[in-house]
C-alpha cells in the first residue's frame, strides 16, 4: 500500500462517520495484538488547551532524553502531523505501512460480521503500531472526543491523566451541563494513575475528585494563579512557576501560562513515577515549543496571527492575549466555525474588538456555517462585516484593510486555518 492508496482508503472508512464507543476499538486493536498494551501514556483531556499542553510536556520529554510520541487531532500544517515521535512526522512509507496491517485487520473484521471502525479508530490503531515499532518509552495522547467512550480511552498503562480546563463544548455528543461533560471527560483516570488538573468550575472539580478517589488516583492542582510572569506580548513570555525560575514560553497568550503550570505539574508528579527530567530539559523543552494555530505569528508586515478558537471559553482566552498582547492596535478579524458552534457566544466575545469582520465557509461545507450565515449573526456585534466569497479573498482584503499600523486575526475552526497559514507565509512580508 502507497501513502495515496492509504489515504484514499481511510477516506472510504470515514463514511462510517463517528461513533463513540470501545467495543469496536477494542475489536481493531485485538485483531493487531494489541499495540497500545505495550506502551505507557500520558493522557489528555479537556476543552481547551490539550495541543498546547502535549506540546510542552512532549517536548521537554524529548530534551529528557525519552523516545517520546505524539498523537493529536485535528492538525493545521499537515495530515501527518498527527502521528510524531519527538516532534518528527512520520513518514509517508511508515503511514502506509502501518495503514496496510488495519486495512488487513478491518478485512478480517468485515469477514466476521464485526462492526466497522471509524476513521479515527482506524488512525488511532495506525498510531499505536507506529509508537510500538518506534519502541517509545512514552506517549503523549490527546483525546479526540470526550473521554470516557472515546477510542483513546482503550489505553490501559496510563501514567497521568492530564485535564485542561473544561467547559461547554460538543454538548450533543457529551451532555448539556457541564457537570456531564466533566463525568465524561474524568473516564480517562484509570486505576492508581496520577491526575493532574488545571483550575476547574466548582463542578468540575467535584466530579474529578470523585472519580480520582474511586480508582485511587492522586489529585494534582496546578495554580497559575501563583506563577510570576514577565516580557508579555505577541511573540511569547516568560514564567516562574515554583522551583522554576524565568522559564521562555514562545507561545503567546495569557492562557499559555495556564497550560504551562499545568505541563510543569505533570512533570513533577512523573519525577515521583521515576522518571528523569532534568531542570535544563524543562528549560530547554519550554523555550523549543512550538505549536501551530495557536495565537501564531505568521507575519509580521503586518501583524497577522491564526488561532483555533472555536468555542465560548477558547474565545474568551483569545480576548485576554489580544488586549494583553495587542492594546490599541486596530483589528480585524476573519472567522470561519462549524454550524454546531455556539457561533453567537464566540461572537458577543470577539465582534466588538474588530474594527472589521471578514466571515468565511470552510473546507468542508456539509459541516460550515456559511459565511452568509455567520456573517447575520456578526452585524449584531461589529459595525462592519463582509461574508468573503473565499478564503484567499478574505486574506486578501483583510490584509489591505489592515494597513501597515493594523492587526489581523484569522481564528475558529483549525480546518481552514493551515489554508490561512499558508497563503500568507507564502507572501513572506510582501504587500498585496
């Protein structure tokens, strides 16, 4: 099987839509020998802030001098990018031949009047082959969904179960309130793994406590509250957090602070698992992060940053790192979201900052809200709005109308942000 052939092939899976659920998982993986067996994880889950965090904490275990993978969804820059061992895609010939065993594998399934795997399931069994050929001494795992039904949650060696902040998100798929949401994200703690949560809602914070007290997990709090943080602005900060002294983020955004307490946290609850990590690994990892979509600079002539915030608390975040990393500067903005976003929400936060609105279709337009659509809802919050016909027609003119003095903030949903991304890097600074 060719990489062509494999990604033709997990385009015919994907007509199976998803499905939440381990039965059928748990049927791939067995018909593979169960790869996931023989690996550790740490696994993360949460609303907001999961690709950041796996980032930091991959990274610095990379610089600790572990063979470290990374599994996370959705990706910006490339399909590949999914799949990494210390901060390496793999390869096209790897994918393929990773692809070829599940292919084998669902064929054998079929055979026997099994359920098929989901596309995802079918990328996350690829996933577990490659860590356990690689031979990593860990994996970094991000949720694709949820967390209790969700196909990562097979895992059974897991290390530290990872919480980023939770809020309201996917609410037909997790619940209504957030106290569901929180019990279906707390499946991922498993029997005397540790777990380490950012600062929750009250309600959260219950349904984690009791879910940690039943398996007999540790609870770890981290307190950003307590980090000391200088040199804010557009292009990173740096943080004392603890024992840390003067650590370098290059990942702007008053909400990467968080992230990083809560990835120097999982740190030290690892040290006590027996793990070595190095002060000047921590330092040398933190500093070497980097994460694309996530308030990125991605020209500076002028000032243009993409960022994947697609839901109420991710929109408030991006809020505080514009007025703490931007003040003054006139803004305009470029938005493309999901019809099952809560679009208005994202709105009353963001509209009234731009100067400007450019509104978007994504890729895919059986999921988009139309830019017409979107465009409706953006005339109750900002002055100005213009549904663009595409998305190189709205760079464009958010880029002419931005000026030399002006900012623009591409932001919403990941799928068309490596569009974005790529349209203006390809202009290296030049005028249009």
């Amino acid at each position: 099987m060719t990489y062509k052939e494999a990604r033709v092939y997990l385009d015919e899976v994907s007509k199976y839509g998803s499905v939440l659920g381990l039965d059928t998982i748990r049927g791939l993986l067995r018909e593979l020998g169960d790869p996931q067996d023989d690996l550790k994880f740490i696994h993360i889950a949460g609303t907001n802030g999961k690709g950041s965090v796996l980032a930091y904490i991959s990274t610095i275990l990379s610089k600790a001098g572990y063979r470290t993978g990374r599994y996370v969804s959705p990706t910006v820059v490339s399909y590949l990018e999914r799949i990494q061992i210390d901060g390496e895609w793999i390869s096209e010939e790897e994918f393929a031949e990773s692809a070829g065993l599940v292919q084998k594998a669902i064929a054998r399934m079929e055979a026997k009047g099994e359920t098929s795997p989901t596309v995802f399931e079918a990328e996350t069994a690829i996933a577990f082959l490659y860590f356990k050929k690689k031979k990593c001494h860990i994996v970094v795992l991000e949720t694709g969904l949820g967390g209790t039904l969700d196909a990562t949650n097979i895992v059974k060696n897991t290390q530290a179960a990872v919480f980023t902040s939770i809020s309201r998100d996917h609410m037909g798929f997790l619940g209504g309130t957030l106290e569901e949401i929180a019990r279906n994200k707390a499946g991922i703690i498993k029997y005397g793994c540790i777990t380490v949560t950012a600062r929750q809602e009250p309600e959260v914070m219950e349904v984690l406590k009791e879910k940690a007290a039943q398996v007999k997990s540790q609870l770890i709090t981290a307190f950003p509250d307590r980090a000391e943080v200088t040199d804010v602005s557009w292009s990173g900060q740096n943080i004392s957090y603890g024992d840390y002294r003067n650590l370098r983020l290059n990942l702007a955004g008053i909400h990467q602070v968080e992230n990083a307490c809560l990835a120097l946290e999982v740190l030290e609850s690892l040290r006590g698992l027996g793990y070595t990590v190095s002060g000047e690994a921590v330092r040398e990892g933190f500093a070497e992060t980097r994460w694309p979509g996530r308030f990125e600079c991605v020209s500076q002539n002028p000032l243009f940053f993409v960022d994947g915030a697609h839901n109420e608390g991710a929109a408030e975040r991006l809020k505080e790192t514009v007025e703490a990393c931007l003040p003054g500067r006139k803004l305009i903005l470029i938005m493309g979201v999901f019809r099952d976003k809560e679009y208005h929400k994202i709105l009353q936060t963001m509209g009234p900052m731009a100067e400007k609105i450019f509104t978007v279709d994504l890729p895919d337009r059986q999921r988009s809200l139309p830019g017409e659509e979107l465009k409706k809802a953006a005339d109750m919050y900002c002055p100005r709005t213009e549904a663009a016909a595409d998305i190189p027609g709205a760079v464009k003119s958010a880029w002419r109308e931005a000026g030399a003095e002006g900012t623009v903030l591409a932001f919403g949903s990941l799928s068309y942000l490596g569009q974005v991304r790529n349209l203006v890097k390809r202009m290296g600074g030049k005028q249009w």
